[in-house]
C-alpha cells in the first residue's frame, strides 16, 4: 500500500485545500493529512480538522501543535514521529517548502496546482477579507461563518414570504418550517389534534439539522424561517406547558439576529392554520421568550415593503465579517 501525506492550516479550508487533498489521495492507497494549529488561533485546531474529515471520511487526519519553526527539516521529524514508523512514499503540497520537506521524509514530492491556477485563492486573502471570497471557501467553513437570522412570529403573520424574500435578496439559502411538514403528514391521523412532547422534540431536532444542512450552501446568511425556540413556544400552544427537552435543543442553538414578525393584519387561512383565536397572545408569548433568553432581535410591522427595508437595515451591520488572528 501506498501512503501519502500533506501538511496545512487549513486556516480556513477553502476550496485550494480541498482540491490538494482530492488530487493526492487518488495517488496513494492511504492519506494522512496534518492540520497545524497554535492555542491562540481564533478557529481551534479541532475545527478545522473536522471540516476535512466532513469532506474526506476517507483520509486520516490528525491535528498537530505549531511549536516548531517553520523550517522543512523540523517539521519531517515531526510529521515521521506522528506516522510512528510508517514511511510515506509521496508528499503533496502547493508551497515551495514542498520538496525539501518530502526530501527529508524519503519522500517523493507531488506540487499540485502551485501557482494557483485552479483555485486562486491562499489562507491570508481569505482572512482579510471572508465576505469578499466567500465563494472560495468549502461547505462546512461556510456553515460556520454564515450569519444566521431567524425570522420568528405565530401563524399568519408574514415569516415565510419575509424569510423567502431576504434570501432572494441576499442570494442566499433560506430554511422552510420543519414543523409544517410534519403537521401535513400526521393531519390525516385520528385524534390529530393532541400532540406529545416527543413530537416537538423531534421537530426541534429536525429544523436544526435542516438549517445546518442548508448552512452548507449559504452566501454569508443564513435565513430561518422559525427555529427551535419557536417549537418551545408552539409545544405551550399544544400543551399548555413549556418542555424542558425542547427548550435544551433551543438553547443551544446560537443566531445573530431575530426578526419578528408582527400580527398586525387580518388572519389569512392557507387550509392547515388554526391559531386565529390565540394570535395576539401567541405573540406575546414569542416577545416574553425572546426577552426571556436574552436575544437580539427587532419587530417589523406594516406592509412587506416596510418590513424587508427594516430587516435589511438591522442585517447590513452584520455583515462585517471578523479579521481572523495571523497564523
């Protein structure tokens, strides 16, 4: 068998780091991948990591602690001490430090795409600027750099057509209502009017795994049409109580901004709402929830044009992306 290794930050993984690893690890039997990190990094080692095993569950990847200089021959003792006796056969890199370093392995180097003529794109220019290359980075750094927005209110009240609307605007992914769903397949069922507390469960768990899906294809936002604090407030609707269960899911969910969705014109039935008679209250069930858990969020009311220059506005700050720490 043969072994290959490669070495990186990863910092971000973008997408001249996945074509790297593409490219190598259809030479060689198996591929080790190093992902160098310091303590101080504003993005942990173990991220970085992770998203290269997301994309690569065929490789072996393994974190490595930048306390070594920067020079070919300590980082080939490093890299032989790690593989604990196993001799790699190729090296790939796309840096000039490239074959000095697979010299002093005893390994034969592979430069793949050096002058960046597939992906023109490095680690600095992406920290300089996210939002500028955003499209330069892989599916997993997107989902954990997009901004995430939540468009929240009860039944009839405009979050679907405002959600809809702001990621048609940004160009962006937006996340429908998993509950709605899963309401359509059960309505037909007898009794289906009584709800358990394992259902909203299921519904909490369902739209965040569907947000951080979507997240994957996101352009700098992320739009949510409800999320799991909703589902906390809809299992009181059904239930008469809060849920500690439901309410763990919301609370470890994390999103930049809300954006609530006032109640203030005439209830529209679409066939499968029946909230009119508890709209307002449900409202100030969703302000006190907010209020409660300490979110950012906004009300918009009036008409859609009202609503989308209100939210576009509380957004605009949002998309100042952080200047990471130098490597």
């Amino acid at each position: 068998m043969t072994l290959g290794i490669t070495i990186g930050k990863f910092y971000p993984f973008h997408l001249g780091h996945h074509y790297l690893i593409e490219q190598a690890k259809a030479q060689v039997d198996h591929l080790v991948v190093l992902v160098g990190y310091k303590p101080t990094q504003a993005i942990p080692g173990t991220v970085r990591a992770n998203w290269i095993r997301f994309l690569h569950p065929d490789v072996e990847v393994i974190e490595v602690l930048e306390d070594i200089s920067d020079a070919p021959q300590p980082w080939a003792e490093r890299a032989l001490a790690i593989l604990q006796g196993r001799q790699p056969d190729f090296a790939f890199t796309s840096e000039a430090y490239g074959e000095p370093w697979a010299a002093l392995m005893g390994a034969e180097h592979y430069a793949i795409d050096l002058q960046r003529t597939h992906f023109p794109i490095s680690g600095t220019q992406l920290r300089q600027d996210l939002s500028v290359h955003w499209h330069m980075l892989t599916p997993p750094a997107k989902a954990y750099f997009a901004k995430r927005i939540c468009v929240i209110g009860v039944e009839s009240s405009g979050t679907t057509t405002l959600a809809q609307s702001l990621a048609k605007h940004y160009q962006t992914v937006w996340v429908p209502e998993y509950g709605r769903g899963y309401w359509e397949g059960r309505r037909y069922t007898p009794q289906s009017e009584q709800w358990d507390t394992y259902e909203f469960v299921q519904i909490a768990k369902g739209q965040a795994n569907w947000e951080d899906d979507l997240a994957m294809r996101s352009n700098r936002l992320l739009i949510c049409d409800t999320d799991p604090l909703a589902t906390h407030v809809w299992h009181r609707r059904y239930t008469g109580t809060y849920a500690k269960a439901v309410e763990q899911i919301a609370d470890s969910r994390d999103y930049d901004l809300y954006i609530l969705t006032a109640p203030d014109f005439a209830f529209v039935q679409d066939g499968t709402r029946e909230g009119e008679h508890i709209r307002l209250e449900m409202h100030q069930w969703f302000v006190e929830a907010l209020k409660q858990k300490g979110k950012r969020y906004i009300t918009v009311e009036g008409c859609h044009e009202e609503r989308m220059s209100d939210a576009v506005a509380a957004i605009a700050p949002l998309l100042v992306f952080p200047i990471l720490d130098a490597p």
